[in-house]
C-alpha cells in the first residue's frame, strides 16, 4: 500500500534528512587512498548517534527466514553494485570506486515499547516513532579512469532527470523511463533486478520503482504527500547482476563498473523536494 504522509511527518523526515545529508557530506569528504571501509563505518555510527538518530541498515531483515545485514552502511567498490557490508574492513585504492549507501531513522527512542517495532517507544504516555530516509553516492577514490568519471557522471545525472520527473499528476514510470534514456544514450545500461522504493514509515514501503520503462507504473500516478526513495544504479556494462557468497553483495555479472546516487524525495504541490541534500 502507498502512503502519504502527513505534513508534519515530512517536516520529521525533512530533520532527518538534512542530518542524514550532512553525514554523507562527512563520509565523501574522507574518501581518499588509505582510507578503510571500517573507517567510514566508525564515523557514520559516531555522526548518526550523536545526531540523535539509529542506523536504519544494520539488522535489517527483509524477511523473518534471512540473515540480519551485519553494518551500518553499505560500501561498494567498483563491481559491486549494492550490498556490501563495510565489514570486513577494507583499504581503498587510488582508482577505485565507492559507493556509500547510508538509511536513518530520525529520531531514535532507545527504549523499544512493547510490541512496536525496533526505535519506537512511549513518551509521556504516548507512542513515538522514527521515521526513515535513505541515500547513496558513489566517488572517485584518487585518479580514476575516464570511463568511471564518465560513469559516476552519467549516474548522478540521470538521477536529476529521474526526479525532474516528479510532480502529481505525473506516471511513475515516467521516473524510470528518463533515467533509462539518459543511461542508453551515454552507453550505460540501468540493473533491472534492483529498484527504489517508498521510504517514511520503513526503511522499504510501496511502491517499487525500477529505473526502467515500465509500463504496469503507468498506473501509479504521484500525489502530493508520497515519499519515495530514486536510486539510479547504472552499469558501464551489461545490466545484469549476481549475488556473492556472502549473501548480501550484488556485483556485476560481467565484472564492469558500476555506480549508484540516491535521494529521498517527497512529492509536493508543486514537484518535489530532495530531504537528503548535501551539496
């Protein structure tokens, strides 16, 4: 079921996304060779509590059978698509790519109430909740190639042309189909098996949003009030991906690059407004 928030749940997700967008800034600003992924992991977790907000990642479990996702972020380099957990730590090199993929709810209630979920509690006799926002983007570590810049580039591009989509009234496949038509004309191709997602009440909510021409979307019109979570994950190569040993990491199946930016976004009156800025 597709939600819509209430004005003041957007002005709760519109703190927590300005938190959120200022922890990516922190992160981006570290990357650099000799940097670890446990490292970006210590700071997030520091810079998020200190926030007053709960990594919204670690545990996570999208269904009761499956494993609980073991960090705080997700940190993945060059193949990897989505997924990977920034432990084991691991050294970044000059060349390399990163994507850092960060969730929050905002604010934390470190007493759960019994029978509500995990960051709920009870104040002053009543229940209280966090509410989620998520983002990703992918940088350049060191001097990379041409065609990692052209694709981080082409990435975070398509991205805007995805939420330029985003007014009511408009088709939600109208999101995928820019982001899939910029990608194509640069010779990128988009992952079909990973998509964006509503975002508020969860981490994950309806609807699912591919970023790709669809035409069952064309149902889902946007109106005023949603919150929805674009993250355009485009590949230098084929748009197939696998899933590694670990259980959690998605790679290219063919092993070329691959890169990810990410915004929640909220639909307003007049389009929408980006919650999770940073630059």
């Amino acid at each position: 079921m597709i939600t819509i928030k209430k004005p003041e749940e957007i002005e709760l997700l519109r703190q927590g996304g300005k938190i959120l967008g200022q922890v990516m800034k922190a992160l981006i600003a570290e990357v650099k060779p000799g940097v670890t992924t446990g490292h970006l992991e210590e700071m997030a977790d520091f810079l998020i509590r200190q926030a007053q907000g709960r990594p919204s990642f670690k545990g996570y479990q999208s269904g009761e059978e499956d494993r609980p996702y073991p960090t705080i972020l997700c940190t993945c380099i060059n193949d990897e698509v989505v997924h990977a957990p920034s432990l084991p730590s691991r050294v970044l090199k000059s060349g390399d790519i990163i994507t850092i993929d960060v969730g929050m709810e905002y604010p934390a209630y470190a007493k759960a109430a019994a029978g509500k979920p995990a960051g709920a509690g009870v104040v002053g006799g009543q229940a209280q909740r966090g509410y989620y926002t998520d983002m990703a983007a992918t940088v350049a570590v060191g001097k990379v190639s041409r065609q990692a810049q052209k694709l981080i580039r082409v990435a975070k591009q398509a991205l805007a042309l995805g939420l330029k989509q985003i007014r009511p009234g408009n088709s939600l496949n109208n999101i995928g189909k820019a982001i899939e038509k910029y990608a194509k004309q640069n010779g990128f191709s988009v992952v079909r098996d990973l998509v964006g997602h509503g975002v508020g009440y969860d981490l994950h909510e309806d609807p699912q949003i591919p970023n790709y021409d669809l035409s069952y979307n064309k149902k889902i019109i946007l109106k005023p009030g949603m919150v929805l979570a674009i993250e355009p994950m485009v590949n230098a190569g084929d748009w197939q991906v696998k899933l590694g040993a670990d259980g959690f990491t998605f790679s290219t199946a063919d092993g070329s690059l691959s890169a990810q930016f990410e915004h929640t976004v909220v639909v307003t009156e007049q389009g929408y407004e980006i919650l999770t800025k940073y630059e």
